[in-house]
C-alpha cells in the first residue's frame, strides 16, 4: 500500500559543543489516483558554529544549508517503485542525490523484499574572509561521487512482532575531508605543529541493522534496533537502540496522547589514519584528526509526546497532531583532547596552556529539540 | 564487487518460498495489532529524517537505517 | 555499470514477482460453510436462515481503511437489491465487538443489512480469508460461487454483475 497523505511542519533546534543549528523542515505527501503517491520535503539548516575545531584553527561563523527533496512512489500490484532527487545547497557544499527503490510484498503480505541504489555527486568549495567579506576560493573547486546499494527484507513473525533488516554498502570517491580542518603533530616532546588533513580518496562501507517491533497487550508498542558497520578506513561501529511508545485513550479530553520514550548508545572505534596528535610532521601518508572518525561512546535518551486530535470544522483533516521531542545526546571520546587546554580559542592562548597531549579528553553534550505539526488527510 | 549475483540470490530463493507448502501463518483477519498506527517503525518520517542527520554528521558510520514493513496488509 | 545493476535489480524482481503474484477472484465451488454467530443488537444470525436469498458475505475490520471505505457502498447495494431476494451479511473479523459496534454506531450513513461478529475467526478460517477485505458471493442454493479479495475504487461493479447474474437464477 501507498503511503498515507500528510503535511508535517517541524521547527528544530541543535545545541551543543558550541554550535547552534535551528531550522524549519516542511513535508508534504500527496497520493494521485491509487497508484500514485508523490512527496516534497524542504529544509533549511541555518548554523552558529564555535565548535571546538573551529575554535583551534579560525573564526566563529554563521552558514545555511538548504535541502530540497522529491519523490514519487508507484504501487503496481503488489510492488512499489519509488524514485526521487534531493538537491542540498551551503555556501561551500552542493550535493545532488538520485535515489531508486523497488519493495515487493509476498507471502500472504507476511514479507517485504526492497532493494534500493544511491547515486550523489557532490561539490566542495571553501571560504575565504576577504575584507570582511566571505565568499568561495576561486581557486578551490573539488568533487567527489558516491554510491550506495542496499537490501532489505521486512517480515511479520507473529500477530504482534515484525522484524526487519537491512543491508547496505555505500562507496565514496574523490575528494573527502574537509579543506578547513588540519591534523597537529609533535615538536620535540612540548610544543606542537598543524597541517592540513590528507584522506584517503575512496571508501568502502559495510553496514548491517537487524530492527524488532512488539505490540504490547495493554496497547503499547516496544522497539529494539542493533547495526553493525564497518568500513575500509578501519571505523567500526556499534549501534542499539531501544523505544518504547505508549498510547493514552484521553478523548474525553478531545483527543488522545502518544508518549514515547528511546534510548540510543553507539561505540566506534577510529580510523586506521586518525590520530589525535601525531609524532611528527609528515607522519603517515594519509592524517587526520576530525573527531567524527576517533574512538568514542555515545548515548542518546530522547522523550516526545504527541496530542493527536480531530477538528469537526474540518472533516478532510482525518487528525491532526501536535508533537514535541526532546533528545540529549551525551558523547564521551576516548582519543581525541580538547586542544582549546594547549592552543587557546579563537587564537587567543589560555593563562595556563596545557602540553599538547595532555589535555583532558573531549565530552560533548547536546541538547535537541523538536517542535511539529502533522496533519493527515 | 558481485552485487549484481548476491543481489539476484535472495530474490530466487523467497520466488521459491512463493510456491513451496508453507501457508502464511499470521491471517489477514489477525493483523489487527500490527495495523495500529503506533506500530510503524516511524511515526513521523520528518523528525527521524531529522535525526538521522544529526547522528550521520557527527558519526563515522552510515547506511542500513531505514526499513518498513508490517501493516494491515489491506488489499 | 550502475544502470546494468539497477536493471538486473529490477529483473530480478520481476521474476519473484511472477511467481507470487496473488489472484484477486477465485472461483469456488461447493456449499457456503454453516454458521450461526451472535450479530448487532444481541440477535443471532445463521447462514440458513437466508437460504433462497443471494447472500453477499463482506469480511471486514474497523482496523481495515478499504473496508470501511467500502461499507456506504455496501449499504447502496443493500437497498436496491434487498427486494429482489437479496441480502448483505457483514461479519466483523475483530476479537472484540465493542470497536465495530462503536464505530458502527458513529457512522454518517448507518448501515441496515445485518453484522456478525466472528469473535474467535472460526469462520473467516472456515472461508478460508486471504485477504482484508473478503467477500464472499453465495447462490439461492446456498453454494459458494466466486470470491472477492480486497476493495478498490470500481470493484462495487464487480459486485453488480455477480449480484444480477444470481438473482436471475
């Protein structure tokens, strides 16, 4: 079956390690005929970003990132084919992004097979200040592709449990780390150096999930999600999940509530390539240092609750839903120290600088925050 | 890389599921739980695609997120 | 390389596909099962107190969207041919009355014909239901003659011609 008609507004806000990333993201889905179902999703980043790298090497800065998204979903049978585009626009990235799916149901609609590729072709630039004033290098224009296959499969065990699973391999070329970011290495045992980062220009990614849904007799539902990942850059990764959703029949109130509750801990081991300060200069062929590819436990507790409600004015609105969900995210590294202890912030040294490699580990704490309206017809 | 043969391999052996013996377990007329709208894997595809984003950008793993399946299974 | 790939993907497809594509109608022959189930309002309902009638049997769920779409144009259905010695027999697949009767009473257009409630599916198994909606058409002899899985938009002209065909009969 299609999916179900709707129009989402969501509101976002990410506060953490001293970036702000807020924004609107606007969803509509609308079905055509019985076979048909198109939809368009627009959002907008809009980043304050004094993060921690950005403290060690420039300035404070301010970006929008706008994402555009299509798609159309084609039931025939009692198959899908689903094709879409997005399109993704900041001042120094420009992605572009077809996508392809089939999934069929069979077995008494007991299981769902789906396949689906991935192609993007992306563009990094980088910004330059030139009295005061930000705009791309002219003379900085890199590419890189990407390409990703994955399969899944869906299937209902019992009259309460469904289990899913999926496999994808994604592959990246060309250029792939950021032109703003350096590694740092030893001068003699105290002092300390910066260069430019230097990444392979291909990887290779393996990932597993397993997912299980289970409806709960007093009317609730428990989910548990595990992936497995692994790639040709020697990151490892770990992912579970749990979620527990718990419905509230308060019409005599007007409408009911949904409460949820999920907790997510993740692991990875670092890169081959990545160290948090190397020996020397021109230590190994390819160097970095980007905090997203070091060693580090994460856990993320969220909470949301949805008021869902009918309006009698308006009898093509089938509900219409208020929801709000709050995450906070916890990340604790374990080879990558907040160089602001040695090099200061912004280019300004602390009173007491800290050798390089004594600093104290890096701990990150974000707060999340989502505010949306859902209204399906 | 064998994408193409590893892919067409699950594909034949579920067409053989289609015509073996075993008869779907769970009946139409019992799919009243697995209807209920809280048992989607996602309630609400833009808050998830939302997430998802925050935890692709910050993490070094990727893929094998998403997922469907279940339903009433209605015509 | 990646055009070939998606292609053979969706070659592959086809292929199970073909295999498990599932008939919409089928045939059968053979008398309709008996059974005697406790219906709206408290009364009782029993197959062979419609003998002589063409009965149309609709299996459904209120948690079924294509059923209760179709249920208004059941009652159509219901009220023209109900003097020609017809009847509509709803029978509610649901282990619990109180959503149907709930959601029964709520309706815009109420429905007449009679509603069972199959409470522990002995005879959606007895039927044989594959699918959600089902209907089931059954002659003045009280045989089984061809049966309908699943509704979309159109299918009520399906149900026409079944139904005038065996109210001539």
């Amino acid at each position: 079956m299609l999916p179900e008609d709707r129009a989402d507004l969501l509101y976002f806000r990410y506060d953490g390690g001293g970036v702000v990333i807020d924004g609107p993201s606007m969803l509509v889905r609308k079905s055509i005929g019985e076979h048909v179902s198109v939809s368009a999703n627009y959002y907008i980043d809009m980043v304050s970003s004094a993060s921690v790298d950005v403290e060690t090497s420039a300035s404070p800065y301010e970006d929008e990132r706008t994402q555009a998204n299509v798609s159309v979903d084609l039931l025939h049978g009692k198959s899908t084919y689903t094709l879409g585009y997005v399109n993704s626009d900041e001042s120094d990235y420009k992605a572009k992004t077809m996508f392809a799916s089939v999934s069929h149901d069979m077995f008494g609609d007991l299981t769902t097979i789906s396949f689906s590729f991935n192609h993007g072709q992306n563009e990094v630039f980088r910004n330059v200040k030139e009295n005061g004033v930000v705009a791309n290098d002219p003379a900085f224009k890199e590419e890189m592709e990407s390409r990703g296959y994955s399969v899944g499969l869906s299937q209902i065990v019992t009259k309460n449990l469904v289990l899913s699973g999926q496999y994808e391999v994604i592959t990246d070329e060309g250029w792939l780390n950021s032109p703003y970011r350096s590694v740092r290495f030893f001068i003699g045992t105290d002092q300390q150096g910066q260069q430019p980062e230097i990444y392979p220009n291909t990887r290779s990614s393996n990932a597993a999930s397993i997912r299980a849904k289970y409806f709960l007799p007093y009317r609730a539902a428990i989910d548990a999600m595990y992936r497995f990942y692994t790639d040709t850059w020697g990151v490892v990764g770990h992912t579970a999940e749990l979620g527990y959703v718990h419905p509230l029949d308060t019409a005599w109130v007007g409408g009911n509530w949904i409460f949820e509750g999920r907790v997510r801990y993740y692991t990875q081991s670092a890169a081959d390539f990545y160290m948090d300060i190397f020996p020397r200069a021109d230590y190994s062929n390819f160097m970095a240092r980007d905090k997203e590819l070091a060693t580090y436990n994460a856990i993320t507790a969220g909470v949301g609750a949805t008021y869902e409600f009918k309006i009698e004015r308006f009898p093509w609105l089938s509900k219409g839903q208020v929801n709000f969900r709050y995450d906070h995210m916890m990340i604790n590294y374990d080879d990558f120290r907040d160089a602001r202890y040695s090099l200061g912030s912004f280019g300004t040294l602390p009173d007491e600088p800290l050798a390089p490699g004594t600093e104290p580990l890096y701990e990150l704490r974000a707060n999340i925050y989502q505010l949306f309206f859902s209204a399906f017809f | 890389m064998r994408i193409r043969g590893l892919l067409v391999l699950p594909v034949l052996a579920l067409a053989a599921t289609g015509c073996s013996s075993i008869e779907p377990w769970v009946k139409p007329y019992d799919r009243e739980n697995l209807a209920d709208p809280i048992m989607v894997f996602t309630r609400a595809p833009i808050s998830q695609d939302f997430l998802d984003h925050v935890f692709e950008s910050r993490e070094g793993s990727r893929g094998a997120t998403g997922g469907g399946g279940g339903g009433c299974g209605c015509n | 390389m990646s055009a070939r790939t998606v292609k053979g993907i969706v070659k592959g497809i086809a292929l199970a596909a073909a295999f498990v594509l599932p008939a919409f109608a089928t045939s059968s022959s053979g008398p309709a099962p008996a059974f005697k189930l406790s219906g709206r309002g408290g009364k009782s309902i029993d197959l062979t107190q419609f003998k002589g009638q063409v009965v149309m049997i609709n299996f459904w769920a209120t948690w079924c969207g294509p059923c209760r779409q179709e249920m208004p144009l059941l009652e159509d259905i219901y009220k023209k041919y109900k003097p020609m010695g017809f009847t509509m027999l709803a029978v509610n697949v649901e282990p619990d009355p109180k959503a149907a009767e709930a959601w029964l009473g709520k309706l815009a257009k109420p429905v007449s014909f009679p509603v069972a409630f199959d409470v522990d599916s002995k005879v959606s198994k007895a039927y044989n239901v594959a699918g959600m909606p089902s209907t089931v058409f059954v002659d003045r002899k009280g045989n089984v003659r061809v049966m309908h899985k699943g509704y979309k938009t159109g299918d009520e002209n399906f149900y026409l011609t079944q139904i005038r065909s065996m109210l001539k009969e």
